[in-house]
C-alpha cells in the first residue's frame, strides 16, 4: 500500500464507500465496476478509480470490483479491523443517542464506560453501561485501554476535560461540544458541530432559492 500523504477529501469520501459496499453485500452483489458505483454514489467514476489507486486499486480492467474484498481492504484502511475502546463523557441526550446506537458496535467501537457530573444520572443504565460518576474518570482511563473520548458536554467545560483526558493518555478525542479544542497536535481531534451543520444546510436552502 502505498505511504504517500492522501488527502482529507479522499479520506473522508472512505466511509461513504464502506457503507455502499456494505449495502451490495446485503444484496448479494459480488461484483461491481467504477461506472456502476459512481452511479449509485453520485461520484465520477475517475474520482473513483483515483480514489482507490492511492491505496494500490484493488480492481481489474475489465472485470471490476470484487465488493466483498474492496469492502474489507477499505475496512482495514479505516483501521476497521480491530475493536475500538470508547468513553463518553456527558450523559445526555446526544450521549444516550451516541451509546444506544447499535451500528457502531457492528463498526467495531465498543462503548465501555459512560461519565456524567449529574448525580440523580449516576448509576442509571444507558444501554450496556451504568452511568459512572466524573470523579472516576480519571482512575477509569489509567486502568484500562481508552481509545477514543466522546465529549458531549457544555462547551464551558469540555477544554478542561479534554486537556484532562490527554493528560492521562487518551489520544483520540470525539468532539461533539460547540467550541474548538486547543490540544497537543499529536492528539486526533474529530469535531461533530450539529449547529454548523445545520446552519450550512440553511445556506444551501437559501442559496437554491435565488
């Protein structure tokens, strides 16, 4: 495979590829060209063929895609091979919706342990996890291997806690807090802003309109 830099837009086009391939599976389809996926996915078939030789390709002219083996090599690209450990810090709605939500155990991220600093939240069950208490937080991430860190909480305290979680050795950080994160560049930071989506979803409505 090949070591070069790939680019954000490839990267981020990867996931929507997975999800496709795992939809043709569930219809027993077992072989597709770039003509027939970009048809389905609204993407040229040369940005799909681009897309793939940055990782070495995986089709053959004139035969295709083999879409169980393209799904799992884009699979392994998205580190999908693998379970994943994640914490959510923040026992409310966007909390309970993140944990509750079954696909993402299918995707290999296994939620282990919910946080919250609301007392009459602790010890209540949200899907697999008791609901733990923010003082634990810290003895829980040093005892066991926390990949990944989900904030749902207020913006007001979501630096403090992140810079916390790196401190004690979390080095992925799932922000779904309205404010950006100043940490450490070797720390992956990945920001979900429902507001920012929702208000360039309104652009996009009062740009058709003119």
């Amino acid at each position: 495979m090949s070591s070069k830099i790939i680019s954000r837009a490839v990267i981020k086009r990867l996931p929507r590829y997975y999800r496709y391939l795992s939809e043709l599976m569930e219809h027993n389809i077992v072989r597709i060209s770039s003509k027939e996926l970009s048809e389905r996915m609204n993407v040229t078939a040369s940005q799909i063929r681009q897309d793939f030789n940055n990782f070495g390709g995986f089709g053959q002219q004139g035969y295709g895609y083999n879409v169980e083996y393209l799904y799992s090599e884009i699979g392994k690209i998205l580190g999908l091979e693998r379970d994943h450990n994640v914490i959510i810090i923040g026992a409310g709605n966007v909390g309970k919706a993140l944990i509750n939500y079954p696909d993402f155990a299918k995707r290999g991220f296994i939620f282990t342990a919910i946080f919250d600093s609301d007392p009459n939240l602790v010890g209540r069950k949200i899907g697999n996890c008791l609901v733990k208490s923010v003082d634990e937080l810290e003895t829980y991430v040093k005892e066991n291997e926390v990949e990944i860190a989900a904030l749902t909480i207020p913006k007001s305290v979501a630096p403090e806690v992140a810079g916390n979680l790196v401190k004690w050795g979390v080095g992925a950080i799932w922000n779904f807090a309205p404010t950006d994160l100043n940490l450490p560049k070797n720390v992956i930071v990945e920001n979900v802003h429902l507001a920012e989506s929702l208000m360039r979803l309104s652009y996009r409505i009062k740009d058709s309109e003119k």
